[in-house]
C-alpha cells in the first residue's frame, strides 16, 4: 500500500488536473459555439455553389473547351489526398478518425495499382499518416488555429492545389475532413475536389425542375472563372466545419476526463482514508500494549 504522503500528494496532482480538464472544457464550450455558427452559416452558400457548378458542368461535359479542372487529365493514376486535421491535440478522436478513412482509402487505391500521394493541411493528421506514407507526402500546411483562418487562407491553398494539378502531378485529388453533426457527432468525409464528380454533377442537374436557363458569357467561360473559386469554397467549408468539429470532440473528451478525474480522487481519498485509519489504529494499539506492559 502506497504511503500516506504519497496518495496525499498524488491526489493533489489529480486535482490540479481537473481543474485543467475543467478550464478547457469551458473554452471549448465558448469556441464551439462560435465555431457551430460559423460552419452553418456557411453551409447555404457552398451547397448552392455547388449546385450551380454541376449544373453548369452537365452542359460542358464532353466539349473540347471544358476547363482542365472539369474535364480531368483523362487518368485516375496518381490520386492526392489532401487531409485536412488541425495542429493541436487533446481533441479525442477527431483527429485519428480522418486520418484512418483517408489511410484505409490509400490503403485500397494502392491494391489497385494507383499511385496515392498525401497533402497534409494540420500537424496531427500529417504525424499519424507519415508512419506509413512517409516517401508519399508532397507538402504539410500547419494553419494553426481553425477558428481563426480566413477566405484568403483557403484560396491560397486551392490556388496551390490547382498550380500542381495543371502541372500534371496527379489526376485526381480527394478532400478529407469531419462534418460537424453534433457535439458528440463528428462524421469523417471525403469529397473528390478535382476535377469535379460528373455523376454528383448530372444527379444536382435533374433537381432544376426543368427550367430553362441561358448563360451569358458561354458555360465554359463561367465555368473557367467559378471552378477555381469553388474549390476554394470547398477547402474553406471543410475547414469550418473542422473547427467547428475540433472543439465540439474536444469538449466531450475534456469533459471526459474531468469525470474520470472525480472519479479517481474518490477511490485515492477512500485509499487514503483507509491508510490513515490504518496508521491510527497501529499507534493506539502500540500505545496500548506499551501501557498493559508497565
């Protein structure tokens, strides 16, 4: 049995860390809500995006003036997985359940014979992804906080991303973020950014109810100046529902620990207790044999 001193000072130790857990749980709680606002507020407009690109990308398929970023390389080779995580840790699984979709993708791409290639945006993803694909990660982005990246920031990295795709370094890129659902819901989701889906194309088409709508400039003139603003869109989106993500996983496993902490200071204080009463018991009875003995 541990001694006295020792269970007194690890139960101080204990809680000192929940007051820790406690405290970020709190900031966590305040971010989220920021975090939930900012994503769904976002939502409306990416979707509507997205739908008028597919609609546009329906009437171009095929056309020998269809953007690169539409029509393809004509190859599925190379695929690049672009795996956005965030910098920061104490966030539960939310983290590792990206990481492991886009590892168990790779993973099946590869049976296939593709060549698959990773594009870390975040720490975390990138070092839980480097211990199996060490030789095929292209480039590492470190955004810091998710709550505080800009527009600005997601069109620098959908600008980097279409610089290496017209470059011919892969076919097709996929996206890999979590979906904010609820705080204790955060779905893992992969989106193919380039070029775009045809068939999510055709299916967003069939929802117009059959109006008729004439384009001025020409589609693929539209198309050639949204495309790269729709990808940017995409990044910026997954990005805000990564915040959103982060802190909401982040709370319930700080929450987590803080319980678990409770938990453990009642059974140190029971053991300790125990101990003491143990101590005392021993000296009354030495005490008491000392005294019959005289």
């Amino acid at each position: 049995m541990a001694s006295l001193k020792a269970l007194k000072l690890r139960i101080g130790s204990v809680k000192s860390t929940q007051k820790i857990t406690k405290a970020m749980k709190m900031v966590a709680a305040a971010k989220l809500r920021r975090a939930q606002e900012a994503a769904e507020a976002g939502r409306p407009y990416a979707e509507r995006l997205e739908a008028v690109v597919a609609r546009l990308a329906t009437k171009v398929a095929g056309s020998d003036n269809a953007p690169l970023l539409l029509s393809g390389t004509g190859k599925d080779d190379v695929h690049l997985f672009v795996v956005a995580t965030s910098d920061k840790g104490l966030a539960g699984a939310f983290n590792s359940n990206i990481a492991r979709m886009a590892r168990r993708r790779a993973q099946e791409l590869i049976a296939q014979g593709k060549t698959v290639k990773f594009y870390t945006i975040g720490r975390k993803g990138r070092a839980v992804l480097n211990r199996m694909f060490r030789e095929q990660m292209v480039h590492g982005i470190e955004p810091g906080d998710l709550g505080k990246l800009k527009f600005d920031d997601a069109r620098g990295y959908a600008d980097d991303l279409i610089a290496r795709f017209q470059a011919g370094e892969f076919d097709v890129a996929h996206l890999f973020y979590a979906t904010f659902k609820t705080v204790l819901t955060q779905e893992p989701t992969e989106l193919q950014l380039l070029p775009v889906a045809i068939p999510a194309a055709k299916a967003a088409a069939d929802n117009d109810g059959g109006a008729v709508m004439e384009y001025e400039p020409d589609e693929e003139s539209i198309l050639a100046d949204l495309l790269p603003r729709a990808i940017a869109i995409q990044l910026y989106r997954a990005i805000r529902e990564n915040a959103a993500s982060e802190q909401g996983s982040k709370m319930t496993a700080m929450d987590n620990a803080t319980r678990n902490a409770g938990d453990l200071i009642k059974r140190l204080s029971i053991e300790y207790n125990r101990a003491r009463q143990a101590a005392i018991t021993t000296e009354l009875v030495e005490i008491i044999s000392g005294a019959e003995a005289l």
